[in-house]
C-alpha cells in the first residue's frame, strides 16, 4: 500500500496545476473580450457638469427614436448622466487607434516617414 500514496498525490497535484490553469485561461478570454460600457444617451442633453442623459436602449435601437440618442462608450456614470467618454467605440490595445483608425503615430529609431540616417 506504500506505492499508491506517493501516486496519488502525483495525480492531485497535476489536477490542481490544470484546473488552475484552465480558469486562468477563462480570465484572460473573458477581459479580452469583453466590449467597453455603452449606454444609449441623448446627444442634445449635455450639460458641463453633468454630461449625457442616459436613455432607454430603445432609443438607440430603433429607426425612429423618440430623441437624438446614441450610443456613449466608457465614461463614468452619475445617477442619470454619464461623462468623461466617448461617442466612438475605440479598442482596449494602446496606439491602435481601435476601429476609428487614429492611432497617434512616433517616430523613433527606424520609425517614422521621411527620416534621414545618420
């Protein structure tokens, strides 16, 4: 009975290694994937202090809403308002630009248009 002690602890501790590691993988995917905070605001609505209405999703979704809506990405959310985000929806990856394609461009070593060498 001495030989399967030491085996049986083998096997838990690959399972706890693989388990561990399967909900590290479901982590990462899950943050990857996961789109920025939208909500649907009316685009006539700000105010400096407080920035956008925060609407009914309706009103983004549909052909004829009841106001100027649309959907307002990030930002932070007070009460009934939201501010600080933006109109356009732009990716979590730094100097991409996102979906909107403009990215902030440096030049460097190598980098950059019309750079001389020397």
């Amino acid at each position: 009975m001495a030989h399967t002690r030491p085996e049986i602890r083998g096997q838990l501790r690959s399972t706890t290694v693989v388990l561990g590691g399967m909900g590290l993988l479901a982590a990462a995917l899950t943050a990857c994937s996961s789109e920025p905070d939208k909500r649907c605001v009316d685009r006539d609505s700000y105010r400096l202090a407080k920035g956008y209405k925060v609407v009914s999703d309706q009103n983004c979704k549909t052909a004829k809403p009841s106001v100027h809506a649309g959907w307002y990405y990030g930002g932070k959310k007070k009460g009934s308002w939201v501010g600080d985000g933006s109109f356009t929806k732009t990716g979590k990856g730094s100097g991409s630009g996102g979906s909107s394609g403009g990215g902030v461009h440096r030049g460097g070593f190598g980098g950059g248009h019309g750079s001389s060498g020397g």
